[in-house]
C-alpha cells in the first residue's frame, strides 16, 4: 500500500460561504459516516486534521500576513491520509468525501513520497 494526502478546499473565509449550525450539523454526520467507512476498509491511515481558519504566512523579505493562504476563496480547510494501491485507487476514495457535495469545493490528491 502507498499513502495518499487528500487536502479539503473551500471557502474558510467569506462569512456567507460557512453553513448554517443546522447545515454543519448534517455535514458533519456524511464527514462521519465517509470516514468510518474508509477505516472499516483499512484506507484510513494514521494522521490529517481539521485546519483553523487563522494563521500567518510568510514570504521573503520578512513578509509577515495575518490568515490563512487564500487563493480564489479555496483555502486549505484539512488533510487525511490514506492507504491506496495507486493514484487511481486514491482517487476514488476521494470521490465519496462529503465535501464535494458543495459548491466551490474540491479534493486534491496526492502521493507522499518516502513514508
């Protein structure tokens, strides 16, 4: 098996964009059940995590900003890993991620190299 880094995008930062308390309640049942069934089928691996919307970047130059990187209002909202035979394989777990029923959302897929 190879691990996978499946990074979450959506808006973190747009207050219109976040879901009601009603709506994250129900996103949160799917985010529980897709998970689940990605560790009864061993492809859930050990690390990844919900991502605060606050932070700092940096840049050259002793550039300092407050908040997340943002770029086209798809922030990095958080990461798993996974246990996958291939890129392929990855992919399709990918597909059942719950986030992916919104708008402005995406999964990114990616090998990590050395574990």
């Amino acid at each position: 098996m190879n691990k996978f880094l499946l990074v979450f995008r959506m808006d973190i930062t747009t207050p219109e964009a976040q879901p009601t308390p009603v709506q994250m309640q129900g996103y949160m049942e799917q985010w529980g059940e897709w998970i689940s069934s990605l560790a009864a089928q061993d492809r859930l691996a050990a690390g990844g995590n919900h991502l605060s919307a606050e932070g700092r970047v940096l840049r050259p130059h002793g550039i300092t900003t407050d908040g997340p990187y943002t770029e086209h209002k798809e922030s990095m909202a958080g990461y798993i890993l996974v246990n996958a035979v291939d890129m392929e394989e990855a992919v399709q777990l990918a597909k059942g991620c719950p986030i992916l029923l919104g708008e402005g959302t995406s999964v990114e897929v990616r090998p990590v190299a050395g574990m």
